[in-house]
C-alpha cells in the first residue's frame, strides 16, 4: 500500500488544481490561516459539526456518502439560520491514509460542495480514530439571520420536506446487523423545544400532520410518531412564522419544488402539546437524542 504523509495527503485529495469560478476565500488551503472577504452590510454565519465514526456513522460506511454527509449536516445548519453558505474547513482523523477511501470521501464532500457554491479553505489532518470536524461559513444580510428566539405566540410551525425516514432505516440496521447504538440527532421534538425555550413560548403540535414518507406511512402509528418526532437526521427545516405569511410561504414552496407543511402553532402557554388531528393530546415519552443523556 502506497504511503501518504500528512501534506501528500492534503495536496491529493483536498487541494484542487485551481479554485472553483466564484471562488470566495482571498488566501486559501496552504498557509496558517485562509482570508475571506466580507461584503458591506452582511453577517458571517458559521457553524460547526463533529462526526465520530461508532457514534454518528457506522464503522465501515460508504465513504462517498459520509463525505456528502458531513458537509450536508453543517450546510443544514446555514439554511437554518437563511444563511447562503460560503467556504468551510475541515478536520480530519484517519486510522490510516487510505488512497481508495479518501478519493471516494472527497468525492462525495467535493460533489455537495460544488453544488452550493462552498469552498475548502483549509483545515487539518492526524492520525487518530476516524473523526471528521467541519466548519462552515455563511454569509447573510446583517440582521435577518433566522434566529431561534424570534419565534412569538400565534405564529405557526412549518416542517419542510419529510420526516422519519432515517430513524426508521436506522432501526432496520440495528436489528438486523446487531451495531451498537448510534447518534440520530436531535429529531423535532428535541430541535422545536430549543426554539420554544429561547422564545420563551410554548407549542401544539398536531401529530397526524406530521409529513412522512409512504414507506413511514406503512408502519404502525406508535413506530410513525418515534421516527417523525424523535427519529432526526432527516436534515429538513423546522421554522415558525405569523399565519399572515401562509399564502406566501405556499407559493415558495411551490416555485422551488420543496414541500413545506404546517403542523401546529405557537403559544403562550409554556411547553410542547402533542395532539392528533381532532384536537386530543396524545401520550409521548420519547426525546430527542443528547450525547450525554440516555434518548
């Protein structure tokens, strides 16, 4: 097996021969610190995520689809806050330098990448457990960043896409390839409450509107709500806004092709509802995932 050192690594697989058309960063992968410039009158968004191999992904996963991952996890988190992302950086341990895995990994975080316009500037590589730590910057106009506490009673709750589907595939895995438990995310009930704790509001959710795929649809209803409320990793967005705006915010959805649906309202009162659609509360013991506290 050929042997890589850590800067033959990082030439090969991460520096690209020339920076993509609209380039953002002024100084880039190849010195102590990458220079980005800012434009008047806009906010940089940054976010950062940590991928442990055991614990957010499966020992032996694809590593094209670990590579579009662990950029998709972090470029989640710029649509969240309306942010167009920018450049990021990454981090790497590797158990080895491996030619194979590392083409196909960089492949697969190159290919999102490309996709949206966000840039490697730089990062750092070890030797180590398998780890992957990226950093995203974003950019938005200054004061419209959509921040969790602006959430106000009478406003409604808005779930883009679907949910689910990654809980339940996980489920699958686990019985049928007896893995340890992994890391899910947080799942809606967990994201939402944060909202409602730094807005200081309280929610009603109704359950059956819920979106879900087909394939979560042919479950039972107890295996349906677990996926859809306490499941995450699904990467879709969870946003509030005043009932005023429904009209508006169906006709984006139709115009960019990404189904949003609304699925419970903002209240005073503290605390999340759980309701179906007839309006009866509906018991639910399961919480969103935290990597210090038992799910």
């Amino acid at each position: 097996m050929e042997s890589l050192g850590e800067f033959e690594l990082i030439s090969r697989y991460f520096q690209r021969a020339a920076p993509n058309q609209g380039a953002q960063a002024v100084l880039g992968i190849g010195d102590d610190c990458a220079l980005i410039d800012a434009q008047s009158g806009m906010q940089i968004a940054i976010s950062i995520d940590m991928l442990v191999e055991g614990r957010h992904f499966f020992a032996g996963a694809d590593p094209y689809k670990l590579g579009h991952k662990s950029l998709a996890v972090n470029l989640s988190d710029l649509a969240a806050m309306g942010s167009q992302p920018k450049a990021f950086t990454l981090a790497l341990a590797l158990p080895k330098a491996d030619a194979h895995w590392l083409e196909r990994f960089s492949a697969g975080m190159f290919a999102l990448a490309d996709r949206h316009g966000c840039e490697l500037i730089g990062g750092d590589t070890t030797a180590g457990p398998l780890n992957l730590c990226i950093t995203v910057f974003g950019e938005l106009p200054a004061g419209q960043g959509l921040r969790r506490d602006r959430a106000r009673a009478g406003g409604d709750i808005w779930i883009s896409g679907s949910l689910g589907d990654a809980r339940l595939a996980l489920d699958l895995a686990l019985r049928k390839t007896e893995h340890a438990a992994i890391d899910v995310s947080d799942g809606l009930r967990g994201d939402l409450g944060h909202i409602l704790e730094r807005s200081c509001v309280g929610s009603t959710l109704d359950a059956d509107a819920l979106p879900r795929s087909p394939f979560l649809l042919a479950r039972d209803r107890d295996t349906q709500l677990a996926c859809a409320l306490a499941g995450g990793d699904d990467h879709e967005l969870c946003f509030t806004a005043p009932t005023h705006s429904r009209s508006e915010i169906e006709a984006i959805a139709e115009r960019v092709g990404i189904a949003l649906t609304r699925v419970g309202r903002i209240e005073e009162a503290p605390g999340l509802r759980i309701v179906d659609a007839a309006g009866q509360a509906l018991p639910f013991a399961h919480r969103g995932f935290d990597h210090f506290k038992t799910a």
